[in-house]
C-alpha cells in the first residue's frame, strides 16, 4: 500500500486538507509537516504499527528562518525550535494516531529514502508491517548552490507487508571500484523517492537508481 504527494512549489493549497488535526495546532505546523502528515495519515496502519520517517534535509525552511533569528540575535521560539528537529514529525504522528509503536527517523544525504527502506526491513523482521513516510522540500533560496538534484517538494508513505503486497528485492549496486572525473557535472534526476514511486506503479520489472540501488519485482514472497 502506498501514498504519495508531489507539489510543484511550497504553497499550502497544494497540500490535501488535514481535517482530523484541529484548526489551533494545524496553524503551527509548517508546510514540510503538513506534507508529511497528510501522506502519512492517508495510509490505513493498525494502532500499533512501528514506523520509520525519513528525510534528506528535514524541515529546512523552518531551520532556515530559526538560523536568521539566530543571525539577528533574536530569542528563538521553544515551539518554533521543538517542531524543527527531525524527529518532529514522527512525534506528531504518534501523538495524533495515538500509536505508541516504537519509530525511527533517519537522514542519510541523498540515499536517505533507501536507508530508510533498510531501517524498515530490519524492523519488518520482528512486525508483520512497517510505515515508512519519507519527506523532502524544495530547498531554500540561500540553499541552491547545493542543489545535486531536481528540486521537486514530495512526500511519499509505504506500508511493507510480510503478508501481502508486491514482492520486490533490493540490491545495492558495488561502486567501490569506479573512478568518478571530478570534471563532470552529474545530470540533476528526480530525487529517489519519487524515481522509486513511479518504478512501482509503473510495468517495469527492473530498475537502477542512481547508480546504487537496484531493484527487482520478482515472485517470491519470502
């Protein structure tokens, strides 16, 4: 079971309603959290799913605005600061689905998404499901010199089974050999979430992305 949300700019409307988050705490929560939560809550989980959020840059617009206030030397928010760690997300979805599962929350540079897959699978082991939620933005103005991929905001929610679904393996591609020319410019892709995505609702049996992982729709459940 998947869920995904791909908006061209960082405009609210674009985001789906959060009818079930009420109006006062709603206000408080930054696009990046209203994405995340609004792909999050639209997958069907039991009460007591573990889960894993994940993300390249975090909530980085909110950083952005507390770094300023810093750089002014302005008091900062204890709320603005408390709903700009990584891990923020993760608790308010806990808190608004009342789950108290354990969740893990990772950022790992540009394979963020796929270590957040791995963290999962070790945790499908021991659960019979795992929520994965991974959610990026479009960078911050400032930020743009850094960009190394297209710059699309999205949100992407999967439930992994080890009952039902589409059975996919996994594998990550050796690079330890190939000698890269610092010379060359990598052509800028869509981030790996959203290459995943459109993977799997598509006929494909195979695919590589990004030179590092490779993945396979085969038959065995196991």
């Amino acid at each position: 079971m998947t869920n995904t949300h791909i908006v061209n700019s960082l405009d609210i409307k674009d985001i789906p309603s959060l009818s079930v988050i009420p109006r006062m705490k709603k206000r408080r929560l930054s696009t990046f959290s209203q994405l995340a939560l609004s792909t999050a809550l639209d997958i069907t989980i039991e009460s007591d799913c573990v889960s894993v959020f994940s993300s390249r840059h975090g909530d980085l617009h909110k950083t952005n605005q507390l770094l300023k206030v810093v750089a002014g030397e302005e008091a900062l928010s204890p709320t603005q600061f408390s709903l700009s760690v990584h891990n923020a997300v993760s608790g308010q979805f806990g808190i608004l689905t009342n789950n108290k599962a354990a969740s893990s929350v990772i950022a790992g540079g540009i394979n963020s998404f796929h270590y957040a897959l791995i963290e999962a699978y070790a945790l499908l082991l021991e659960n019979e499901e795992v929520l994965v939620v991974h959610t990026d933005t479009e960078l911050p103005e400032n930020y743009s010199q850094f960009e190394d991929e297209l710059q699309v905001s999205h949100s992407l929610a999967i439930l992994l089974s080890r009952i039902e679904g589409v059975p996919l393996q996994l594998t990550p591609i050796d690079t330890s050999g190939v000698i890269s020319d610092p010379k060359l410019t990598p052509e800028k892709v869509l981030p790996q979430a959203i290459q995943f995505f459109n993977y799997l609702i598509s006929d494909d049996t195979e695919i590589e992305i990004s030179n590092k992982w490779k993945w396979n729709k085969t038959n065995d459940k196991n």
